[in-house]
C-alpha cells in the first residue's frame, strides 16, 4: 500500500499520522489517500489508452460522494447497479452520457430515470429486462441502448459469492442465445443494439480468464455483424484483483496484455467497470481497543470497529491485514505466519454475533486499551456495504491529500438512526 507507511513507528497515510487523525475525528475511522486513488485510475487509463477506453468507475464497490468526486475529476465515468447510484453519479457533478447501468433487477422507475439522464447503455442481463426497456423507452418516446450481458461460461476461480461469469449464476444470459436476442432488439424499433457486456466475477488474480473472454467476444461480435448489428461495443467488466496479503494483485497493464489486442481484433470500444482495483488498497479502517482478554485459552482484542463497518470477513472469509497503528513489532511483508515478539490473536467487533471479527489467529504485537489498530485494505466493499446494525451510527470518513484533510463524510450520531423513522 504505497502511500500508508510506518514512519518512526507510526502509521501514515500520505504525509498526516493516522495516530492525529484519530485523537482529532474518532474511532472507527476510514482515511483514503487520494493519491492512491488518482494513481490507480492513472494506471488503467494508460494501460488501456491504446483502444481509447471508456473506464467506468463501479460505484458498487465504495460510492461515497467525496471517492466519486475524485473519480469524476480524474477522467472516469460510471458504472451503476442502480438508480440509487445513478442520482449519486449525478450528485457528483459527472456526465451522465457516458454512464453504463448494469443490473439484474432493474425496475420500470430505474429504467425510466436512466433514460432521462441519456446513459450510454444498459448491460441487459434477460430478455424479460429488454422487453421491460423496449416499453419504458416507447413510453418516452426514447430509444433503448443496450448491450447484451452474455454469460460466457467461464470459471474466473473467484469466491463462491462474487463469480459472476459460470453458467448458473443469476448474472447475464447464456451466451449460446445471442444471436436470438439480437434478432430480437434488431426488430424492435424501441431498443438499439450496442454492444456486448461480459463479467467474469471478482476479485481476478489472473490473466486466463480474460483471454478467454476476449476470445469468445470475438466471435459473437463477428457473428452479429455478419447478421447485420452495428455492432461496436465490448464491455469486459471488472474484477482485476488487488493485494490484500502481499504481492498477489496484477497490474493493469497485465490485463492490458489480454484485452487489447481481442478489441482490436474486433474492431471495437472498450468499456471496463473497476471497482476494487482503484479504491480498495486506498483506504484504512481505524479502531481503538475497547478490552483485551484471555478465554478459553484464546488472547482476544476487543475493538470499536465491527462488522457494521466492514462485513467482508464475515461475508466472505476474505483476509485484510490488521496491524497497530504504533506498534511494538515492525509490520512483516508476510502477516499470516508466527512472527516474532507477536502472540496468536482474535481481533474482534463489539456487534453481538460471533462472526463479528477481522481476523482469527492472526500473531500480533502486545495491545492494550486504548492502543489503535489499522484495518488495510478496506476501500473496497467496506462503506459501501456498511449499516447500522446494532444501531452503530456510520463512521467518519476523511480524504487525505499530501498533508490536506477533508471530511467526506461526518459521523452519524444517535439522531440520525432515528431520523427516518416514523412516530406511529
């Protein structure tokens, strides 16, 4: 995480102590670097620049205002899952034109909506959904862009919960019946066919997977041009994996590798949707120990951050390195073994469910009340998917630039979780 480092023993991110920002804003708290976020983007952007990519920033992986807003400047449009996301792409000043909505469920008002804001197309993902845009769309008097979501059958190796691209996921429709629902959308004078949409799943530590879909988006758009669609759209999705242990993420000219030359091959615009690639090592969940004990033969750290915060490892097992903001022992480029002047640890959230945890057995250095402890890795999928369970208000959320820091969002208080709600 190139701009989080320990210095003198204390964490930094870019050129503000991490140890400041929490005596100053509270704990839990998410610090972001906007440099790791403008360099990341930077690298797609380059990497792809070849065939003049459309790089849609996924919102679903973190769509705070403020991220959105660094996203915006820098170049990026969107990629949405709902009309929720799209009022927040909106909301951050962007041009709605080049905007992609992706989706299983879209509903009549979602469609409608993103109409409106003439969005560069819809990632349709049944044939039900493209008779739902044909109507909505004939109803405004608009015409439907679309790109088919074809499931190409192909085994990224992900998570069981985020593959996205085998048969048998909920997501896109088999791909053995393009050309049926192309002859479909080339009929009906409501909808314009664009493009074709792959998404393979998340996150994607290889290359193979891609050069699969490129392969296979080849000859589906040949055989649709052969059928007569003006057809000049591929969309791969997302997915590039990033580091969450040490050096297993790729970088993007890897993938770059792979997708260009199958675009050219195809004579097409290249639309891609990265979501955890750009914003998940941005940021550090920040928590201060509550309690420590010892039971049951185990040491546990009781800290203020839980699984409200960041669910990913009670969601999905994943791994995030966790490591204290001063620490005794210098953080090791490998966290997962014994380490030395460390004791096996449970770092564990105050929500009352057993799965409410960051890490299990993981060595650690001695902690104590009081002490603060860094959450890496946790751009991606943690704001995001956060709530207020257990009526835990949301955290701060600040974006460090060099030595400036803005708040993107303040904390909630007890007023807010009430704030909705009816007095029946």
């Amino acid at each position: 995480m190139t701009n989080f480092d320990y210095r003198d023993g204390e964490l930094f991110c870019e050129d503000v102590s991490v140890a400041d920002l929490a005596e100053q804003y509270g704990t839990p708290l998410w610090v972001y670097s906007k440099a790791f976020l403008l360099g990341q983007l930077r690298q797609i952007q380059i990497a792809f620049a070849e065939v003049d990519p459309v790089i849609c920033y996924s919102v679903k992986a973190n769509s705070t205002l403020g991220v959105l807003k660094v996203m915006h400047e820098a170049g990026s449009s969107f990629d949405v899952v709902s009309g929720g996301e799209l009022y927040r792409v909106k909301a951050s000043g962007a041009d709605t034109s080049k905007v992609v909505f992706a989706g299983v469920g879209k509903t009549d008002d979602e469609i409608r909506f993103a109409l409106e804001n003439d969005i560069l197309m819809f990632d349709v993902e049944s044939e039900a959904e493209l008779d739902a845009i044909a109507a909505v769309a004939g109803s405004m008097g608009k015409i439907g862009r679309v790109a088919l979501r074809l499931n190409p059958d192909i085994d990224a190796k992900t998570h069981a919960k985020t593959t996205t691209g085998k048969k048998g996921n909920k997501f896109g429709m088999d791909i053995e019946r393009f050309r049926e629902l192309a002859a479909k959308v080339l009929r009906d004078k409501r909808l314009a066919l664009k493009g074709i949409h792959m998404h393979l799943g998340s996150p994607i530590l290889t290359t193979d997977p891609y050069e699969a879909a490129g392969a296979k988006a080849i000859e589906v758009v040949e055989a649709l041009r052969r059928d007569g669609h003006d057809i000049n759209w591929i969309n791969l999705g997302g997915g590039f994996g990033i580091s969450y242990r040490e050096n297993e993420g790729l970088p993007a000219s890897e993938y770059a590798k792979v997708i260009v030359p199958a675009v050219k091959a195809a004579k097409c615009r290249l639309a891609l949707e990265p979501g955890r690639f750009i914003v998940g090592n941005s940021c550090v969940l920040i928590s201060r120990v509550v309690y420590t004990k010892r039971e049951g033969g185990k040491l546990f750290v009781i800290q203020d951050g839980a699984m409200n915060d960041l669910i990913r490892p009670a969601m999905y097992d994943s791994f995030h390195r966790v490591w204290p903001v001063k620490p005794a022992v210098a953080m090791p480029s490998n966290v997962e073994g014994e380490i030395a002047g460390c004791e096996k640890t449970d770092v564990v959230g105050p929500v009352c469910e057993s799965s409410d945890y960051f890490a299990k057995d993981r060595y650690l250095p001695p902690m104590q009340r009081g002490d603060l402890m860094a959450i890496f890795s946790a751009g991606a999928y943690g704001t995001a998917m956060s709530s207020n369970y257990n009526s835990r208000p949301r955290a701060t959320e600040l974006l460090v630039d060099g030595t400036t820091v803005k708040v993107i969002r303040r904390r909630e208080t007890y007023a807010d979780l009430v704030a909705h709600e009816l007095d029946v």
